[in-house]
C-alpha cells in the first residue's frame, strides 16, 4: 500500500517547536510509507494547490496530514482530496500544533512526539475504507408545536417563503400566554394590540394558505427523520364549526352550565360552551363536553337552538381523529409555566384569600378579566396596600436554582399598573435579588424605585416568610413575617407571588413522543447552550422560546427567527439531503437482540427489527458517537471509520 505523509509547517507555529527533518529520520524504513513531503502553510490557497497537484502526481493509495487540529481543516482537506480525484475518506490527520508544538517546550522531545504521532496514524490509515455520502428525498414542510409568540414568528418566516407549515396548539386560540396580558414590560405595551399584526397575518395574510392551523391538538407519535418525519395528531373536537361559526356568542349566553375558568386561572366561571377569552382567535366557541349536560343523557340543545345561523354550526356528533402530516423538520415552541407557589405552603398561595400568583394578578388587572380590570380583594374593597414577593422558587437549592429573569420585571410593571389604577395604594417589593437586565428594563424599575408609596426590603430565604390572614382587619386583612428577624410584621389587603418560570406541563410527555431530552431543569435540552440554543439533539427537530429557558417575549420571537432560519436553510424544495458516511452498522450475525444499544443511544437512531430480532441504524439520525459500539457487549456494532481494527493498529503504531 501507497501512503503519502505530508508535514504543515503551519507557518512557524509547528516548525519552532517540531524538526521535520527528524521527524523525517524517524519514519524511515516505515513499512508502506512512499513519500514525505513538507510545506509552510497546507491550508492556505498555494498549499492546497500543491496537495492537490502532489496527489494527483504521485496517486497513493492513503494519505497522512501532519497539521493543526482536524476540527480546523480536516474538511478543507477532505474537499481537497476529492477535487483531485481521491476519496476523501481515504485520510488521516494529526494533530501536532496543538497537541505536541504548543504544550511539548524541548524540540527534541516534540519532534519524536510528533513522529510517534503520525507512525500511528500510518497504521491506522490502512484500514480507511473509502466511504461514499448517500443522498436521499426530503421534505419542506415543517411542523410546529406551540402557537405562542415564538411558534407564530416561525410560522409566519417560513410560510412567507412559500413553504407549507402545519402549526399545533392544544389550546382552543392561538397567541400564547402573552394574549392573556393586559400590558408588557419593559414599555407596557397591549399585548393583544402588539401581537394583532402577526396574527392577522397567520390567519388572514398574505401567506396564510400556506399555513394551516390545528387548534385544540397535540402530537401523539413521530416517526421517522429528518427530512422525512411523519406526525400522528390528535384533534381535540371543538363542537362547532370553525369556518362558518361568526362568533357572535348567543349560544354562550343561554348555556345553564357554569364551569372554573382556567383562562382566569379559576378566579371565575364559564360557561361549558364558551369562547375561550374575550378576543381570542380563532373567534369560535367550543364545547366543553365533560361539563356538557349532553354528556349526562340530557338533550339539551339550548346552544344550537340560539344560534342566529341555524342547524349544523353546533356539530354535536364531533369526535376526536387522528391525523397524519409528512413534513421535513419540527419546531417545538410550547412556552413555559409558573412554579407551583403551593409548594411553599408559608406562602399562603390557595389557602389565604387575596394571596395571588403574578398571573392571577394578571388577570386582576385586565379589563377582560374576572373583575373587569378593577383591582378589588375577594370581598370587593380596594386595596390600601399590595405586597409584591419576587424570587417565590428561584434562585432556592430547595425549589429552583436558576433566576428566571422576568419575575423582577413582572413585578416592577405590576408597580406601574398599580400606581395607575390606585395612585395611593402602598406598594411593598419583598426580594432576595433584583434582576434588570438589558436597555430598557433598568428604567422599569426606575419608575417603580421612584413611586413615593414603594418600599423594597430583602429577605434572604424564602422559607423564612410566612403569610397568614390577620385577625385584625385593621391596617390589612394579610401579615407578612419574616421568622428570620424580629422586625415588625408587614400589613397587606393583597399579596402577589412572582414564581419561577418552569417546564410547561407536558414537556416530559411530549420529549416521549418527539425523541428529544430534558437538562437538568427540565426545559428542553439543546445541542450547545451558547452555540446552538434552538437545535436540540435530534436532527431536524428545533426549540425556540420559553420551553428551552426562562425569557421574554423578544428572546423568544428572536429565537423563533432563529429555528425558523435552520430550517429554510437546511430544507429546501427539491433539494436531496446528504447523510455523513461516519455512522454505526449492525454486524446481525453478532446481535443477540439485547438492545442495549438502543436504549443507550443518544439520538434515538437505534431501532429494533422485531422480525429478526436485529437492531437496526437510521444512518440519517447516527450521529457516528460511538456509545452503541462501546456498549455492545457481543461486539456486534461497527463503526464506519472508526473501526476496533483501525483504532488498535493506532495505539500499536504510537507505542512502536
């Protein structure tokens, strides 16, 4: 066998430190090495020129590159090797810049090095197979799973390039969270005002034929990969007619059933047909069928019988289906919850009356809320004093131990909005930190310091607050002690928690179904936190918003934007996706059918073939890691490049 060495200079970065010539000395008489050749600079244009001119002249069988890290060039190189006919796969690199010049100081010492490096790499080139890339169809469809602020913003980028796009929300109306927010931070915008353009757009647009929209659904089963996934989607029945409905609600007014309005977070009643909020989109009702008295034998049709349009828009016999999507990657963008505050029961969250979550709170302060927007406690007095307590879960090795990031600015807006509405309620911040970051949020705490009816005062742990109902209205029908100090209890008419931001509810269930992991807070884990925060670790699939951290609605639009960005780029109409040749195969005579490697595999690449009782590598979701042929205990899966054969004959070469 022919193998050609050639040695980088690397400018003067190799060349200080390491002595070609001895290097050179050293490999003499090294069975199969033809030729050693020496330049200044391999990856420059002149140096590419001459590897490509040198192999074509010489024509080995394998080549070494002893040069800086293969993560830098060893896909220059690899394009090298086939612009001048040879497979590329056919290459070994060394690593003697970083691994033996910039840490080895005797040049003596790191020349040997060095030789005993690219001896090893001799070895192992000669098992090099020459692997070829395979191209397969794929699909431009995309799938998204959230149609809040981040899911919308993917949507709508990449239904204006003409792609079709399939987006999922398992609630009754899209929009998100933020829908349900009277004012935002930092600048206390409408929220429904601010997000009105983009949802004009998704339903009535330009583009909106490219989009289509599955309210009340969720994704059961996705099969396949990328490129070429395939959804199962399961449609919750709405019980009225979404094209024909004009959502004038008379058949709300006369339904008899009154339910808990979870859109109020159960602070008031709906009826069990109802539109979901005021000025939800789509703007049609639906049935709650586990409230319904049809669900309870009665044939009520009370709802059908107002409605201004007549027979067949309440659709009484909806059912539940299954429906199934083809689509080439998926988005998940289903945002995130608040801690559950009851698991600090000092707190007094459900237990003491007008102690409020900041979402409750949210609601309280909206003018489609439970109370109309008036700021009143249960028993209808307005508030001479509201306690504000940031930081209820967050930064606790007891509860959560990261900082949301928005809990400081949910409250210091609820300050604003306060002041607005009662300019002499007294304002109480209770905080472990105060957290501003960015242009804008500082000035929001600003105002909020500024307010002559705000105090803030810190407490150091959570756990030592403990709210009670006073029995003593006088002053405030809630106290506030702080059990770590013996200062005066505080007096409030209203208390308002800001937890932490968590996993949304059904982020374990839906990584179940999606093949993707959680970190070690539960949101969705991405490839790289800093490099690739929207790709998760199966290919194809993408996070953006609050489901992969805590953050506010520009982040999240950003990073809908940014999934929306991989996705246009890595998918295109017509266009074959290439599969890397450097994955894992099964050896079937070796495989006992343990599955060991399936359940250890990171990427969910491993399948079981249940006839031949075989496992079995999707070589578009192999990653080529290495973890399956490292746990085989049979031996039986092989790694395309990285062979036992190759590895070994590595190691023999270095120690020779």
């Amino acid at each position: 066998m022919k193998i050609g060495v050639y040695f980088c200079n690397c400018g003067s970065n190799i060349s200080d430190k390491v002595d070609s010539q001895q290097v050179q000395q050293e490999l003499e008489g090294l069975a199969d090495v033809a030729y050693f050749k020496i330049n200044d600079l391999m990856c420059s244009d002149d140096g590419k020129q001459f590897l490509s001119d040198d192999i074509a002249a010489e024509m080995p069988d394998r080549i070494v590159i002893a040069a800086c890290s293969p993560r830098e060039h060893e896909n220059t190189f690899m394009r090298v090797l086939s612009g001048a006919g040879m497979n590329p796969y056919l290459m070994q690199m060394v690593n003697i810049r970083e691994q033996v010049a910039w840490v080895t100081d005797d040049v003596g010492k790191a020349s040997s090095k060095a030789a005993h490096f690219i001896k090893g790499a001799v070895k192992r080139v000669g098992f090099h197979k020459p692997l070829e890339k395979k191209s397969i169809e794929m699909s431009a469809y995309v799938l998204i799973i959230g149609a809040g602020p981040a899911g919308l913003k993917a949507a709508l980028s990449i239904a204006e390039t003409g792609r079709k796009v399939t987006l999922v929300e398992k609630s009754p109306a899209v929009g998100g969270q933020p829908v349900l927010y009277e004012e935002v931070f930092p600048n206390l915008e409408c929220a429904p005002c601010m997000l009105e353009p983009i949802l004009n757009e998704i339903l009535h647009g330009e583009h909106a034929e490219n989009i289509e929209i599955l309210t009340m659904s969720e994704v059961v089963e996705l099969t396949g990969f990328y490129g070429n996934f395939i959804a199962q989607i399961k449609k919750t029945p709405r019980y009225a007619d979404l094209h024909q409905c004009i959502g004038c609600g008379e058949c709300v007014s006369v339904c008899p059933v009154d339910v808990k309005n979870e859109f109020n977070n159960g602070l008031d009643d709906r009826k069990a047909i109802s539109l979901s909020f005021a000025g939800a989109l789509p703007n049609v009702p639906f049935i709650d069928m586990t409230a319904c008295l049809r669900a309870k034998g009665e044939d009520c049709r009370l709802c059908e019988q107002s409605c201004p349009l007549g027979e067949g828009i309440i659709l009484y016999d909806d059912a539940e289906e299954i429906v199934e999507r083809r689509m080439g990657a998926v988005i998940v963008a289903v945002g995130a919850s608040l801690y559950d505050a009851g698991l600090i029961p000092k707190l007094g969250a459900g237990t003491v009356p007008d102690v409020y979550t900041s979402f409750e709170f949210e609601r309280l302060l909206s003018s489609t809320g439970p109370t109309g927007g008036q700021l009143v406690t249960r028993s209808g007095k307005v508030p001479e004093s509201i306690a504000l307590i940031h930081c209820v879960g967050s930064l606790d090795s007891n509860h959560k131990e990261y900082c949301s990031g928005v809990c400081c600015q949910s409250a210091f807006k609820f300050n604003l909005m306060v002041e607005h509405k009662l300019h002499d309620t007294h304002i109480h911040h209770l905080y472990k930190e105060l957290v501003y970051p960015g242009k804008e949020e500082f000035f929001l705490y600003k105002r909020a310091k500024e307010n002559p009816n705000a105090v803030f005062t810190r407490y150091r742990n959570i756990a030592s607050l403990e709210i009670t109902a006073a029995e003593d209205k006088e002053g405030g029908s809630i106290i506030i002690k702080n059990t770590l100090y013996e200062k005066a209890a505080i007096k409030a008419d209203m208390v308002v928690l800001c937890p932490a931001l968590v996993p949304a509810k059904d982020t374990g269930k839906l990584n179940e179904v999606l093949g993707t992991t959680s970190d070690t807070y539960g949101f969705f884990e991405e490839l790289h936190g800093r490099l690739d925060s929207v790709r998760s670790k199966v290919r194809g699939i993408y996070i953006a918003g609050a489901c992969q951290s805590p953050m506010n609605i520009a982040q999240a639009m950003t990073q809908g934007m940014a999934a929306a960005g991989y996705v246009l780029n890595g998918l295109v109409e017509g266009k074959q996706l290439e599969i890397e040749p450097i994955t894992a195969s099964v050896d079937e005579e070796r495989c006992s059918g343990c599955k060991v490697c399936m359940l250890l595999c990171p990427y969910r690449a491993i399948s079981f073939d249940a006839e031949k009782r075989k496992s079995h590598v999707n070589e578009v979701l192999c990653q080529g890691c290495g973890t399956c042929v490292a746990a085989c205990p049979a031996g039986a899966m092989n790694s395309n490049h990285f062979t036992n054969e190759a590895i070994f004959a590595e190691i023999e070469g270095v120690l020779a």
